[in-house]
C-alpha cells in the first residue's frame, strides 16, 4: 500500500550503504585466474560470481541481500514463538503478532474480495468538483503517493524547526526516463508491461472498457513525468529549498485548491511550506485543472488499486506480481509471504518490532566495540583533512568544526517511539496496514512548524544499512548491520576495517560530498567554502564524475556520474579513512599468504559481491544514487595509493593509475 515507487524526500539524504563480506577466509569465491592488479572486484569474487545463481525471488544477490535475508529468519523466528506462546493482548508484541498473521491469512483477503479497499473506492467515486480531489488527495498522504506529494522534516536553513514541503511523485514507472525515454528498448519494454497491468488492474476491478482506461491513466503519466524534475536536479538541495507562505502558493501555482488539501492532510495551520520542485507544483496545478475530473478518478483508483495490491486476492497480486516482480527487476518467483509480511511489518510497526529484535541480537559489548571503531574513523578523518593540499587553512577550520560537531547513533533510540494509537486487528490485513499508514502520517504533520526531535532515528535497528542526516549533522548505524558476518568481533582488523570501517567512512564522507558540504556544522544550508576552495572541490569531483561517466552497467547504458557523485565520494574517502585508521594499528602478520594492506583491500571488494539481473540494473542505473557494485569496489581503489603499493601495481596492469591521476578529495 504504501510501498514507495518513486524517489521519497525522507530518502533524500538517505545515504545507504548495504554491505557484508565473508569472515576472514580470504581464498573462498576469489579466482585465482585474476590478478588483484588487474580486476580487484573478480580476483576476489569471481569464483563465487561464476557458481552463483540468482534464486528466483530475487532481483539481485550477494553479501548484502544474504544479511537482509538473516534480518529477516531472525524476525520470523520471533514471530513464530510470539504464535506459540501468545503475549498479553495489551503488549506490543500482541500487535506485532496480530499483524504479522493477518498478512500471512491469505484465505481471509480471498474472502474479502474488494471488500477491504471498497470505502476509498466509493470515496472516489464520490468525487464531484476539483476542490473535493484537492481534499480527498490531502486525505490520501501516507497511504498513496499523489503527484504533489507532502512530507515533514527539519528545515534546511532553521534546522531545528520541522517544516512541511512538497514533493513531486504519482508516477508508476521507477522514473520519468520510463516515460520519456522513447527510443530506449528496454524502458519501451517495461512502458508495455506497464500498460497491460493497468489493463489488468482495470478489468479486475469491474471496468467495462480496460484498455481504454489504461490509456487514459498512462496519457496522463506521461504529462506528469514531463513536470518532473531529474534526478541530478534533485540532488541540489539550494535550488530544492523555496518556502512559500499558502497564499503566495496560491497566486503562484493557480488551478489547485491548495487550502483544501493542506488543510485535509493535517496542515492546516502551517504558516510556511517548501516547494522542492516549484515548476512541478505550478504545472501540476494546471493539469489538475486540464485533465477532466473523471479522467483523475480513474488514475487514482488504478493506483490505489495498484498501491494495495499485495493485500488483496490472488488474482490482483498475480498482476503486481508480473509488472512489479517480473517486468521491472525479473524475479520469477514471488519473494515467501512470510517475508513480505515481515517488510511490511517494518514499515507499519517497526520500532516495535525493533525492540524484540536487540533484546536478542544486540550487546552492549556491540555498542562499545562499534564506538571505537567510529571514534578511530572520525580521528582519521581529522588528520586526513588537516593534510589536504588542495584546501585553504580557513575552510580547514570550518571543516574540522562541523566534523566535531558530528552526533553518532548506534544499535537502537535511547527512546522508543509509541506505535500502539491504531487498533491492529486480526483477519484485517489490508485495514492494519492503512491505519498504520494514516497514523504515521498525523504523527508526522503533527510535527511541522515544531521543534525538531533529535532522539529520533530515520531507520529501524533491524535495517541492514547506515545513513548521514546534514540537518542534524549525525552518522546512524542500525544494531542489523553490525553483526557477523559484516562487522565480526572475532575477525582481524584488517578485514574489519576494510569492511565496517569503510561503511563509517563511507557516512562520516556524505558530510563532505556534494550534498553534504553544502550544510555546516550545525545542519544550517549554507556557504561556509572559499570560492577557490569550492572550486577546487568541484574540479577534482568533475573527474570523478568523468571516471563514473567511462563505465558500462548494461550494453549501451554508461553510468549517470552526476546522479552517483556524492556516493562515489563517500566511497573513495570512506575508503581514504578507514585505511588511514587501520594504519595506525600494529603491522599484522600474514594471513592465507596475504599482508595486512592486502586483506584491507581484498575485503573491501568483498562487500560489494554481487549478481544482480538485467531488469533491475535498469532500475537503478535509473534511479539509484549508488554505482553498481563491482564499479564502487575498482572505481574506489583506482584511485588509493594504499592499492597501489599494497599489490604493487605496474603500468599496464589493467587497474594501473599513474599516482599523479589518481583522484583524492578527503
Ligand atoms: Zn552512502
């Protein structure tokens, strides 16, 4: 229901990382028949690349995948005894169970037919003016993505105060280049798998002329993604930041009732908002006025439809199988219910499931051994840019005082937020996951125009990633991503530091990518540079971007090194720093015949092993702001003198870079 299809402002900063290694086994998966100095990432994983399948159910596989999937059994091995030996009906883990099997009772959405999403149906057809889609849009945020969306989170120049703003969306293709992209073969592709889903869903839910509501829907899409933005635009948080008070929003972007829809989604009383993407705003009005109303009703039933599709029967899942799974990342196979479950069990009552989840697989000892390892990092860090050739002393300054200002979180929140406002009742999985979604949202419009809450976390603990917020100017690693094989207490350092200490590089770096430094040290939006100094940055991330730019994902689709930048720096620095820390540790003996420096390296590329299918490449290659994993495993390394020296690589090895072009930035 409220799965995200397109790119989400909570996601905006989201820096995600993702990653596991094998534990201290240096030979499994490599292929020996490849020379470090030649192809890091297939010298160390090529062994695995070639005896690996993708399973069915999934769009990609490797390290990272094989630790969400460990999240996941853990999870279910909670659920599973909560089933055997109910809790107090009170408890939240009475909810959590209670939820957990109504998404499971597939026999009980066959029964309900349409019966579940009936109500938003009829609210639909009951539409009858342009002010009552306004209101019933407003009505909508958290559970459908409406193509002015709505969010609440800290204000990038005030940000300790919540702000509300808009963002674009309601397209159901991964980007606008699905839509616009009209020669490209593969998106042509997914448009048609598109259309004969929308078919599908419009059959199934009693439409007389399917086909023809499915080209109505798709008309108006394609007008949509001609206001969207791109995603390299997105990434520019000054030209995203415009605050409007309601009435300059109405005399700037007529045609839409405004009042209305803040007003139904909880906003009412907001005294200012941000337009992330003004043009969009102002043409999406147009359009709602353009497009006739009954046109409108049928793209939003099609899309709620769409959005509530796993909840409902079989013959409605099978279609958002095909599209969804099948068309858009190739998975043959469904992912298990009981997984699905979980997943949306994350999305609606994830921190009370959280809680379940570190009081078996989180220690103190964790907590205490990460903070050393993020207090090395930072330390690191630190001495790297005191030695930046690049960089006037002044900038230095102002670089070290937002690196001191830098706030960690580790495992879980000091305080756990109360999800139990909603009932969650058994049989009804469908209504559980609406009333999540409504409360979620009220609890977040709530919070606009209020003091920010820095006790807050934007992931769950059982997330198997890590994210840098630069309002609140923090590093975040979830309990899920700190565990073995990832982050190994009984490993040695240099695959530790190779492997978990490049992550905490990797966040610590997004302070100081192209997002990043752009907010000081006390998350304000702001130039605190030397234009020389921004100058030189923007010269030697140019290269960067050039370096991304020369590498092919799929046959024909080279990297979009502009959308990736601030990534690939967090990964090339990440990398900097978390080598620079291991080296301040005792020189280490050898291990399976390779040094210390060599292990750092080997499980470095480890990380990133990785298959991932055709389709989904597309997908990301589209819309992800990470490069492709065997590209972030030689594109960070290329460019460390520590590789170099540590496989003593010679010109015309095919990874050999002259020191003089090698790109460093931290
Ligand atoms: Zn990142």
């Amino acid at each position: 229901m409220i799965e995200a299809h397109q790119s989400h402002p909570s996601r905006l900063f989201c820096a995600c990382f993702g990653a596991a290694r094998g534990g201290g086994l240096y030979l499994s998966g490599a292929d020996p028949a490849v020379r470090f100095q030649d192809d890091l990432f297939r010298a160390a994983n090529g062994g695995w690349l070639a005896g690996t399948e993708i399973p069915p159910d999934k769009s990609r596989f490797g390290a990272f995948s094989q630790l969400g999937d460990l999240s996941d059994q853990r999870l279910r091995d909670i659920l599973d005894e909560l089933a055997a030996h109910p809790p107090a009906a009170s408890s939240d883990a009475h909810r959590v169970a209670t939820f957990f099997t109504a998404y499971l009772d597939t026999e009980a959405i066959e029964q309900a037919g349409l019966g579940a999403i009936t109500p938003l149906l009829a609210e639909i057809d009951a539409i009858s003016n342009a002010a009552q889609l306004a209101q019933w849009q407003g009505r909508m945020q958290g559970l459908l993505d409406t193509p002015v969306a709505l969010w609440v989170m800290a204000d990038f120049k005030q940000p300790d105060i919540n702000r509300a703003l808009t963002w674009q969306g309601g397209l159901g293709l991964p980007d606008r280049d699905y839509f616009l992209l009209e020669d490209d073969t593969r998106m042509a592709e997914a448009r048609a798998a598109y259309a004969t889903y929308l078919t599908e869903l419009a059959r199934l839910s009693g439409e007389a002329e399917p086909e023809q509501v499915a080209a109505t829907v798709l008309a108006i899409e394609h007008r949509i993604a001609l206001l969207h933005w791109d995603k390299v635009e997105n990434r520019q948080p000054v030209k995203l930041y415009n605050p409007r008070t309601l009435a300059e929003l109405i005399n700037e972007a007529p045609g839409f009732d405004w009042a209305a829809f803040l007003q139904s989604a909880g906003l009412a009383v907001v005294d200012q908002l941000s337009i992330s993407q003004p043009s969009t705003v102002i043409g999406m009005a147009r359009l709602f006025e353009q497009v006739p109303l009954a046109d409108w009703k049928l793209y939003f039933k099609l899309h709620l439809l769409d959005q509530s599709a796993p909840l409902l029967p079989q013959t409605f899942r099978t279609a958002h199988f095909a599209f969804r799974g099948r068309a858009l990342t190739g998975a043959t196979a469904e992912l298990p219910r009981w997984q699905q479950a979980v997943a949306a069990l994350n999305r609606a009552l994830g921190e009370s499931v959280g809680k379940l989840y570190v009081a078996r697989h989180f220690t103190a000892e964790h907590k205490a051994r990460m903070q050393l390892l993020v207090e090395n990092l930072l330390a690191a860090f630190r001495s790297s840019i005191a030695g930046l050739a690049w960089m006037s002393p002044q900038t230095q300054a102002l670089a070290q005082d937002k690196l001191s200002k830098y706030t960690t979180k580790i495992g879980y929140p000091d305080h756990w937020r109360d999800d139990s406002g909603w009932p969650v009742l058994a049989g009804d999985a469908l209504g559980n996951v609406q009333r999540a979604a409504r409360f979620e949202w009220q609890r977040l419009a709530a919070k606009a125009g209020r003091p920010v809450d820095r006790s807050e976390w934007g992931m769950t603990p059982q997330t198997v990633n890590a994210y840098y917020n630069p309002s609140l100017n923090e590093i975040v690693f979830p309990a899920a991503i700190l565990q073995p094989p990832f982050f190994d207490m009984a490993a040695d350092d240099a695959s530790n530091y190779g492997a978990i200490g490049a992550v905490i590089g990797h966040e610590i770096s997004h302070g100081f990518d192209d997002q990043g430094s752009q907010f000081d040290g006390d998350g304000v939006l702001c130039n605190w540079w030397t234009d020389a100094d921004r100058q030189a940055f923007d010269a030697v991330t140019t290269r960067l971007v050039a370096q991304y730019e020369s590498y092919e994902a799929l046959p024909g689709k080279p990297l979009n090194g502009r959308l990736t930048l601030g990534e690939n720096i967090a990964d090339l620095s990440g990398l900097q720093i978390a080598f620079r820390a291991y080296q301040q540790l005792q020189p280490a003996a050898l291990i399976d015949g390779y040094t210390g420096e060599q292990r750092f390296f080997i499980a470095w590329s480890r990380v990133w092993r990785e298959k991932i299918r055709a389709e989904h490449a597309l997908k990301l290659l589209t819309t992800d702001p990470h490069a492709p994993a065997a590209f972030r495993a030689n594109g960070a390394a290329v460019n460390h003198d520590g590789f170099h020296a540590a496989f003593d690589t010679q010109p015309g090895d095919k990874m050999f870079k002259s020191a003089a072009d090698r790109l460093r930035i931290w």
